[in-house]
C-alpha cells in the first residue's frame, strides 16, 4: 500500500511541476507529461517502478477518451462520414502497410515486414486529438479528415490483433489471449464459434447501452446525488471494458460503440461532463508511463539505428499522408497538416508489439528497436506540430485559434434577464444596442484574448466555453428569459442549444446562422428565432443603393420588408429541398428568386405618391 501512495504522490506531483512548465514554453500538456515521465523513469531519476503496470492500468485512460468521443458521434453522423472514414482511413492505412512493408522486407523475411507495416501504419489517437482539441482544431476540413483516418485505424487494429499470431511462422505458441491475459482462452474454441461469441459480446453491448443502461442512469439521476451517476458512468466503461478483453478485443473500441449508442440519450451531456476529468488524469498518467518506458540505454547504444528507424518510418508514413491529402481534394495548409498529424506510430503500436512478441512474429532483439521507434515518435508529435505552426507562420497563412488554455471565470449571477454567448464581431454590436437600451446581459466568450481587449474598454465579460452545463448554470440560465447564441461554430452551437432546451426550458433562444446551411440545422432544433449574420445588413445596403438609384424611400422600404417576409416564409420548403437532392435543391431557389422578382417588381408600380411624400426629408420642414 505504502508503495502505491508512493508512486502515485511521485507521478501526481512530477505532472503538476513539469507540465506547467512545458505549457508556457509552448510545447503542450503532452509533452508536458512525456517529458515528465523520462525524468521519473528507471532510466533517468529512477523515482518510478513498476511502469508496465502503471501503464496498462492508465491504459483506461484512452478507452474513457473514446467512450467520449463515442458520445460526440451520433449515428447519422457516422453515416454521413462513412465515406470519409472507409474511403481516406482504409487507403491511408493500406498505403502506409504498402509502403512500410516494402522496404522493410528488405531487411526482414515478409511476415515480419508485413507485421512492421501494420503495426507502425496505426497512429497515436490519444496524443493527435489531444493536441488537436487543444489548439481547437477539430473543427477545420483537416481535423475531421485526421479524426476519420484516426477512427477508422481504430477499428482496423482488431482485425490486425487477429492477423498478428498467423504470422508467427504459422504457429501461436502464445495465443492472442494469453499475451492479453484475459480470463477466457478464445483459442480453445473452434474459428466459426470464436466469431459468434465475438458477435454476441458486441451485441450485448450494443443492446445493453441502447436499453438497459438508460433506466439505470435514470435511477441513478433520481437521486440527485452526482457520485451515484458517476458510479454507474464508470460501471458501464469499465463493464464494456471487461467484455471486450474477456474476447480479446480492443476495450477502447466497445467503449466507443458504446458512447456512439447512447450519443442520442438524453444522458449525454451528463455522462461527458462526469467522465472529462478522470479521462484527463488517466491521459496524463498514460503519456507519463510511455515516456517512463522509454529504454534510454538501448537508444544510448544504438543511436543511430534507432533514429534512422524512427525518422525513415515517419518520412514514409508522411509521404503516404501526402498522397492521401491530393487523393481527396485537402489543399493548402489542411494538407501540410493532415499528412504532419499522422506521422508518428501509436499506442496501440505497443499493444501490437507485444502480441508479435508473444506470438513469434518478431524475435527479442527487434522488440527494444520498434518499441524506441514507436516512442520516439510519438515524443516527437508534438515537436511536429510546432513545426507546422512555423511553417504556416512562415508561409504567411492565417493560423487557426491556438488561444492558451484559461481558467474559466467564476460568473457572480446577478439575475440578469438575458445570457449572450459570444461576443465577437456580431455579438459586441449586439450587446452593445441591449445594454442602450437598459438590458445588461451575462456575456460569456471563450476566446481568452478577445475578452482581455473587451475588458479595457470597461464590458464586464466572463472567460469560458458556453457549452458546459455548470458555465450556463452559473451564468444564471434558471432564473433568464432569453438565450442569444452568436457562435459561428455549428456544433458548439448545436450543442449549446440542445443542453439549453433540456435544463433550460424556460429560455427563449435567438440565434445566428452564418449561412443557409447553419439556417437549416437551427430550424430543425426549433430555435425560437434565426438571423443570419449579415442578412439584415445585406438587405439594409441594398436599399440604401435603391434610394441612390432615384426609387422613392417608402418604396425601397416597403421592397425590403416585402423581400425579408417572402425569404422567411420560403425558408421551410427551401430547407426541405436542400435535404433531398441538391438539383431539386437549385430549382426550388431559382423558383423562389423569380417570385421574389415579380413580387417586388408589382410592388414598384403601385401608386405611392402621396405616401412617399411623408417619407422625404425635404418634406418635414413644410
């Protein structure tokens, strides 16, 4: 017991000094943590042992992280993306395996190389979305396209976990299981009833999620207590985990289906905001433990093969990630960070390693080398991501938020009758005419800098991401009237919207729409007003060229008001196009400009003379 306290107090504490200090000097919380770990290694300091333990036991970590990202994916979205994660994951992994493989055999006989090819064709889940929230760039063309390939490698590794005792020259002296340690020994069952408990297992999950967790966490939020549903979050990662390893399978995978089946739940916010914080502390105990594994005396004595290894095998992988990159359309600065974000071999490379290891894939003198090489790699993925940082720099792009992470303000609720969530270009004007007007809203941004500038010109506004419930909680959602959501961001938006209704039924909610596209999405959350970010600007410049143009101000005026009325009462038909096909899509639209047209053009030839006559300036004075 002593020890275990020891070792916990000795990596809690090493986390809490180094990686402050890693933060400020740019390099991320990961490698924060990796830089943490070599120094409290067997190899270094010395100050931690039993690291393979700690390990697999932080290993918990990545499953609760794809529990997570489970809960962020609704089904209808995996469809919607099947073609991203089929399509780009499957070619990108099968043209790393290709290429890996192919000079491996070089220096290898086939099964290993094509062993190496697998194993180092997987990239580091953990550590890419972690460094990809952070600098909040999950949401560009490029991060989807990295989550995809990163979903989809996740999903290929059974398959590949399956393969690996195959290749160990025909025999498994070593089953799958037995490197695993799970309790139950697959290998004593023939192939066909292997499969068909495999299934089961997955079913029962899946039907497990679906039907018989809900009204267990329903019980659970009865009681108002948050240690209880806690209790039973943890209960269903940890039972799925179970599950999935008794068969050999990959627990972060059943964690994930498992999170994809109840992303439609009505626990979903619940169970992400309760499951967050201990994800965090197993991820950083994780990259700690890897950075601690690292044989530093291996890599001392064979430098140079170590290095060679591990820089040829992310050139290669790198190479492939460009290929994918022109392969489906990704330009510019979204390619260059697609093909860098994918370079490095993954935790799972670890996993695999050691299933080749007990199966004979690979003698003991190659598993130190690729167990250096997936390290260092992965030690190295940060390193690559301030090198693209430079690059765009460099190039002259314009970089994508990377606002250092901030505290959340503490918001002291003063009952105000109106909440504003996002206060840049059009949320500043907005709060701006409210508070003229003698409303002052809760205004909350989570651009740190934004609300750093704001301040000095005397706006009381509040530090922190909208979308967590206990934010909106303290902000005062309970007792306000209205809700203004000005948030380009559509899913942050969606998300918002959808925890507002559910534990806020009593606001009212106004929201922007920076296109047509996010129009449609906020009328089908029911949103009790949608006005689109430059549409009443557009529509106000137009009428100021009219006036320019000679037509009489009532007439513009009454153009405009007949144009905004026509466009609102079109919009349900129009988004009902837009969802079945994009060519009835464009002949509704052409429809509707023609109506628009004829309807403003009958309204140019009524005779408003004598009202037009109330609306000139030069008429008041008489």
């Amino acid at each position: 017991m002593e020890n275990f306290l020891l070792q916990a107090f000795v990596f809690l504490a090493s986390a809490s000094l180094i990686v402050p200090i890693a933060k400020r000097l740019g390099l991320g919380s990961t490698m924060g943590y990796l830089i943490a770990g070599i120094l409290i290694g067997p190899y270094c300091l010395s100050f931690a042992h039993d690291i393979e333990v700690v390990k697999s036991f932080t290993e918990f970590g990545v499953v609760m992280m794809l529990f997570i990202i489970g809960l962020e994916l609704k089904p209808s979205l995996l469809w919607k993306m099947r073609t991203s994660i089929l399509g780009m994951g499957g070619f990108q992994v099968a043209l790393a395996t290709i290429l890996i493989s192919g000079l491996s055999i070089i220096f290898l006989p086939w099964r290993q190389a094509l062993a190496v090819g697998l194993m180092f064709s997987i990239s580091s889940t953990a550590i890419v979305l972690q460094i990809l929230k952070e600098k909040d760039l999950m949401n560009t063309h490029a991060g989807k396209s990295i989550f995809s390939v990163l979903l989809f490698q996740d999903l290929v590794v059974i398959p590949i976990m399956a393969l690996f005792p195959f290749l160990g020259k025909l025999s498994t002296p070593d089953s799958l299981e037995a490197a695993e340690g799970v309790v139950l020994n697959m290998s004593s069952f023939p192939a066909y009833v292997q499969w068909l408990i495999i299934i089961g297992v997955i079913l029962v999950i899946f039907f497990g999620a679906k039907f018989l967790s809900i009204p267990i966490f329903r019980a659970a939020a009865s009681t108002k207590m948050q240690e209880v549903f806690v209790a039973a979050a943890l209960a269903l990662i940890i039972g799925v985990s179970f599950l999935m390893s008794l068969v050999g399978l990959s627990p972060a995978l059943g964690a994930f289906l498992a999170g994809v089946v109840l992303s439609d739940s009505e626990y979903r916010h619940e169970l992400e905001s309760n499951i967050e914080p201990f994800k965090g502390l197993f991820m950083g105990v994780f990259f700690m433990a890897i950075g601690a594994s690292l044989n530093l005396i291996f890599i001392k004595e064979h430098l140079l093969l170590v290095l060679g290894v591990t820089l040829l095998m992310m050139l290669i992988k790198y190479l492939a990630d460009l290929i994918v990159g022109f392969s489906f359309h990704i330009k510019g600065k979204d390619r260059l960070l697609f093909s860098l974000s994918l370079v490095q071999a993954g935790g799972f490379g670890f996993v695999l390693l050691q299933i080749a290891k007990s199966s004979g894939v690979f003698p003991i003198s190659l598993v130190d080398l690729f167990n250096s090489a997936i390290a260092i790699s992965m030690f190295l993925t940060p390193f690559v991501f301030i090198l693209y940082d430079q690059l765009i720099t460099r190039a002259g792009c314009k970089e994508i938020s990377t606002n250092k992470e901030h505290v959340s303000d503490t918001i002291k609720s003063q009952g105000h009758k109106v909440i504003l969530a996002g206060f840049g270009r059009l949320g500043t004007d907005v709060g701006r005419f409210l508070m003229a007007a003698g409303v002052k809203p809760t205004i909350l941004d989570n651009d740190a800098a934004r609300v750093s500038i704001l301040r000095k010109y005397g706006y009381e506004v509040y530090y922190g991401d909208v979308t967590r419930f206990d934010l909106l909680k303290s902000a005062g959602a309970a007792d306000a009237e209205v809700l203004v959501v000005s948030i380009k961001n559509l899913e942050k938006s969606r998300k918002l919207i959808e925890m507002s209704k559910k534990y806020f039924p009593n606001l009212k909610i106004v929201a922007n729409a920076y296109d047509s596209s996010m129009t449609y999405e906020l009328m089908d959350l029911e949103v009790d007003k949608i006005q689109k970010e430059t549409y009443g600007s557009a529509l106000e410049i137009g009428r100021d060229v009219l006036d320019m143009l000679g037509v009489e101000t009532y007439a513009s005026y009454r153009m405009m008001r007949l144009f905004r009325k026509k466009e609102n009462d079109m919009m349900p038909n129009l988004k009902n196009q837009n969802r079945i096909d994009e060519n009835n899509y464009i002949s509704a639209v052409k429809q509707h400009d023609a109506v628009l047209e004829n309807l403003l053009a009958n309204s140019m030839q009524m005779n408003t003379k004598e009202v037009n006559k109330a609306w000139r300036s030069d008429n008041l004075e008489n």
